[in-house]
C-alpha cells in the first residue's frame, strides 16, 4: 500500500523523541513553542528511522545544512541540498527524505503553533507570508555564517533556566529577515537567468501546491497563468519529464490520503472538501490512482498502526 503523509508537528515529534530526550538534551531541544537541533543529527535521523516518511507540517522549518548531502522531495519536487544550503519549509509542506549522507551537521529551529510569532498580522516578511511554501538557498560563507550567529544565540538563550521567550521571539525575527532577504536576492538573480520553461514550470508547481485540493482541471492553472493549456502543458512535459495532469493528481492524491489517515471525516464530506462531483467519482478517481478505495486505503493504515 502507498505511503501517506504523517504530520510531523510538536505531538509527534514529543513522542518519537520522549526516549530518547535525555541523550540528546546537549545538542537538541524541545517545547511546546520551539524545537532546535544544535549541529548533531541524532533527532533529526530518530524521527526518521521511527516513522516511515513522507511527512506533512503544520508550522514554520528554518535550518542551515552546515555539512552532508540530503536528497529530499519537498513540495512533489526533488531538491539535492549540499553543505551551505539554508532551508525553510512553511506550514502546508509535504516531504519525503530520499537519502542522506552519514557525515550530516544540521542546525535549525521547528516553529510550532504555539510560538509567539515576532511580528503582527501583516506585517510577516514575504517569504514567509504564505506566498512561498518553501525555498533552499545556497548562501555564501558570510550569510551561514550569520544565520548560524544567530541560531547560537537563540541556543545560547534557551538553555538558561526560565528563559526570556521575547528575547528568543525577537532573535527568530532576525533570523527570519536574514533568510527573507536572502531569498528575495536568489528570486532576482533566477529571474534575470531562468529560462522562460523553467520559470513557468516553477509557477505551475506553486499554482499545484497552492490550489491542487480545489482544481483539478489544466484549464484553472493555464488561465492564472494566461497561458493556454496546450502551450502549458508542452512547457511542463519538456521542463519535467511529467505531464501537467500528473503534478496535479500527485498533489490531489496526497492530500487525499492526508484526510484519510489523520480523519475521520466520512468520504463523501471530503470528496465535497476536494471539490469533487459526487462521492461515486471521488471513490472511481482515488482507485484508478492508488489501486485501492478510499475505504481501503483507511482500513488499512488503521491496521497498519
């Protein structure tokens, strides 16, 4: 049976590392408003080796790969990150580790629901507005070196007893207009050099991730685009390999099994959830993709548990 995405939030992050806590207190870190990894990647490689990916968020991935190489699928697209990258994952991300390279060093910080986040409504910084789902950037030594500044010193500050949360709240917001101006230096340079194929291709994906559960038709995504859809669909198949109406479905399909395995909801709520005509289409659609009824499926992750 097809692997579904599991959401990987504070509850489960809490119980694949309550064993292993103690162990790893020196390089890594847990609340119910922030999570970190300080250089080791044991809870990094414990949550993998304990939970079968792919994997689904609900908050805020910030991190620096300081050393390795990690092959992941990030949002459907496969991204190979070497030593130098920084990385963010926003809420509504779907990943699923590929492989890694046993010599990894990662430091980074987990925003869960419950962190006060630094800046008020409106006023987050654009990439982190939901505009963006995730991004990666290969910095330079200057710009690791900064953000690693920074991530110490939010290290530095919760290891004190009753630590000052403004203190860290305010250093995340520093770390969050480091990564935001970064960004925005990557998306112009890409800009000026991406060809057109790419360009459109990474806005097709962004449409997908953004608007997969509600359309499911190419005609929605070439008319945001102003595209047609044969010239949108000849520019997707020779940018990726893979139809438009493939990208789609994988997204459509992911999502599906998401409600699947985390809900109850009965079918025919989340067939009218994804916008399908009836729930007799819905149950036709997942089975010609999956090889399984939606009914299937779930009694079947249940036993799998």
């Amino acid at each position: 049976m097809g692997k579904t995405p599991k959401l990987m939030n504070y509850s489960r992050m809490k119980d694949l590392l309550s064993t292993h806590i103690a162990e790893m207190r020196e390089k890594s870190f847990i609340s119910n408003e922030l999570g970190m990894v300080h250089g080791d990647p044991s809870a990094f490689l414990t949550v993998l080796s304990q939970s079968q990916p792919p994997f689904s968020i609900d908050d805020y991935r910030l991190g620096v790969l300081v050393n390795g190489e990690i092959h992941v699928s990030i949002n459907l697209v496969e991204r190979h990150l070497t030593a130098g990258t920084l990385v963010f994952l926003g809420p509504g991300s779907i990943l699923s580790p590929i492989s890694f390279s046993d010599d990894i060093v990662i430091f980074g910080l987990a925003l869960f629901a419950d962190f006060p986040m630094p800046f008020a409504a409106g006023q987050m910084p654009l990439a982190f507005n939901g505009s963006v789902r995730d991004f990666q950037i290969q910095a330079n030594e200057y710009d690791i070196i900064t953000a690693r500044h920074i991530i110490d010193a939010i290290w530095h500050t919760i290891q004190q007893t009753d630590y000052n949360r403004q203190t860290v709240t305010s250093l995340v917001g520093a770390l969050m207009h480091h990564y935001d101006g970064l960004y925005h230096q990557q998306a112009e340079l890409l800009q000026a050099s991406q060809s057109r194929e790419q360009t459109i291709f990474d806005r097709f994906i962004y449409l997908v991730n953004q608007y997969a559960t509600r359309e499911h038709q190419i005609r929605f995504y070439a008319e945001k685009m102003c595209l047609t859809e044969r010239y949108l669909g000849t520019v997707i198949r020779q940018a990726s390999g893979t139809t438009a109406k493939e990208w789609i479905d994988r997204a459509l399909i992911a999502h599906i099994k998401i409600e699947l395995k985390h809900s109850d909801k009965p079918i025919a709520r989340i067939s009218e959830a994804l916008n399908f005509p009836n729930p007799a289409f819905f149950c036709k659609y997942f089975k010609r993709e999956t090889g399984f009824s939606p009914t299937e499926f779930r009694e079947g992750m249940r036993a799998d548990k």
